[in-house]
C-alpha cells in the first residue's frame, strides 16, 4: 500500500527506526526491496534517482515502482532521488510517486532556496512529500568510487542555514551532510553526531541520511537515535547483486544468457537488505 513521506517519517520517529530509502533501478531491487518490507512489515521508501535514467528512465521503471507499491501488503512511499531539476520531479509526480528530492546542494544558497521552494509548491498540487539538502555530500549516487571529501568538515551542513532553509521551504524533511558519503568508502567516514542532533532541533524536520551503504551497526544506530530517520541506501546491495551474478559465472560457467544470473543477484540484494532492516527497525520482524 502507498503511504506518504510524512507517514513514514512519523513511524520511524515514533520506534526510533531510520526508514530504509532504497535506490531500485532494475526489477530485482525493486521485488528484492519490497519482499523485505513485507517480510519484516515495516514502512520502506522505493527510489528513483536521475542518475539511473541510463539503467530504467523513470517512465519505465516508475510506473512498476508504483503498481508493485500498491499492491503491496507493507507500506511503502514511492519517491524520486536527488531530481537535479523540478522538471525530473515533475515527471515523476505525473507518474504517481508521491514524494520526491530536490538536490540544489551544489547551487548558491539562494538559488537552492528558490528552486526548493517551487518543488514544495509544485508537490502540494499532487499531495506529495518533499526533500531537501543542504550540504554537499561528496560522491555519485550512482554507486562509483567517492574520491575525497571524506572527512572535510567544510562540506558539512550549518545549522543555522538549515534552520532557515527548512523555515523558508517548508520541506518534510532535510538530507543533510555530517559525514557519509555516497558510493563506496575509500577512507573512515567520521561521523559527527552532535551536529545531527543540532541539525534536528534547529530545522524542527527529520534528517536524511545519504550514502547509507557501509556504516557500522553501531553508527546506523547512533545516527537514528540524534534524528536520523530516513537512511539512502544502494551501493552495496547493487554491489552483493554483482558479486552474486559473477559468483554464478564461476560455478557455471556455461551459462549462455542474461536472465538466469538475475536469480542469485536478486538473493543477494533481498539478504543484503534484510540485514540492514534488521538493523534499522526496531520492530522488524
Ligand atoms: P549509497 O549508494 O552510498 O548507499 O547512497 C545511496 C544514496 O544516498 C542515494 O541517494
């Protein structure tokens, strides 16, 4: 079933849970992530970011997204990723989803408000949610290598900017940076949990986590417990998916088609993410 942003930002609040956000570019994330929702009943976001348009445009991929949400048994809200314009938001509100990221974190401060502002405009014509950032957050979402910005502290969000920010737009919630990085860690991130906790009572919203994959247990939990209630999470379930179809290659190496290899590497995302559920929720089943 479809629930909004704000509905399951409220439950992850209300147990202390981060609501697993996860990136499902091909048909095996997208059941994998679903069946873990319903395994364990917990709300999940399904996403789509700009960035996967080579891999399923979001007209292809979105209206799947959607179908497979409502007919769902767990509840679930289907939201476009870091829409790099209100235009990629638009077209997937057209589509149906019912919640969507602007990303103006590269743009000037003011610029970020404006075009923040018009998504939170445009997102009250559909009755849909809307995210923010502020910060920059180092890395692609695509899942390729984050070169540097581990650790840089000028890339950090301030808080009194995210205050203002949160006031002017009235977004549902806030992506913010204090130290993970999308894609693959090549340093230790280094976290900072006091300005998490900062970032949450000034803005008064719930902060989102990017660049969920790799962290420990203890810092996912950690981070949910200072206000983090929605965590980004795709690099390394699409990474278990590769690792399961090369794994396959070797032990059968006659295999002479595509399909056959989407089996094992829609295990590997289903385990993948049911070890993080199992983390995250503190209801999971
Ligand atoms: P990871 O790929 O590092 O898990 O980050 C995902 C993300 O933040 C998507 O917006």
């Amino acid at each position: 079933m479809l629930i909004t942003l704000k509905e399951a930002l409220e439950y992850g609040e209300s147990t202390t849970s981060g609501i697993a956000a996860v990136n499902t570019p091909t048909l095996e994330m997208l059941t994998a992530a679903i069946a873990v929702a319903e395994k364990h009943e917990v709300p999940l976001i399904l996403q789509h970011a700009e960035v996967h348009e080579p891999v399923n445009t979001i007209e292809n991929i979105g209206p799947a997204m959607l179908e497979l949400a409502k007919r769902s048994s767990a509840p679930l809200v289907v939201h476009v990723d870091h829409g790099e314009s209100v235009d990629y938001v638009r077209r997937g509100f057209e589509i149906g989803f019912n919640s969507a990221m602007i990303d103006g974190s590269r743009l000037p401060f003011e610029e970020n408000l404006r075009v923040t502002k018009e998504t939170v405009e445009l997102a009250q014509n559909y009755g849909a949610g809307v995210e923010g950032e502020l910060g920059v957050m180092p890395g692609r979402e695509d899942g390729k290598d984050s070169d540097g910005g581990v650790g840089d502290e000028s890339l950090y969000t301030d808080p009194e900017l995210a205050a203002q920010f949160v006031a002017e737009t009235g977004v549902t919630a806030l992506a913010c940076s204090f130290g993970t990085v999308h894609g693959l860690y090549k340093a230790t991130p280094k976290l900072k949990y006091d300005l998490i906790t900062t970032l949450r009572e000034r803005t008064g919203v719930p902060i989102v986590m990017h660049g969920g994959s790799g962290l420990s247990n203890e810092e996912y939990r950690e981070c949910i417990a200072r206000g983090v209630q929605k965590i980004n999470y795709y690099t390394y379930a699409d990474k278990a998916a590769l690792e399961a179809a090369k794994q396959l290659l070797v032990d059968e190496p006659d295999t002479y088609v595509y399909s056959p290899l989407t089996v094992p590497a829609r295990k590997a995302v289903e385990e993948n993410l049911d070890a993080l559920v199992r983390v995250l929720y503190t209801r999971a089943n």
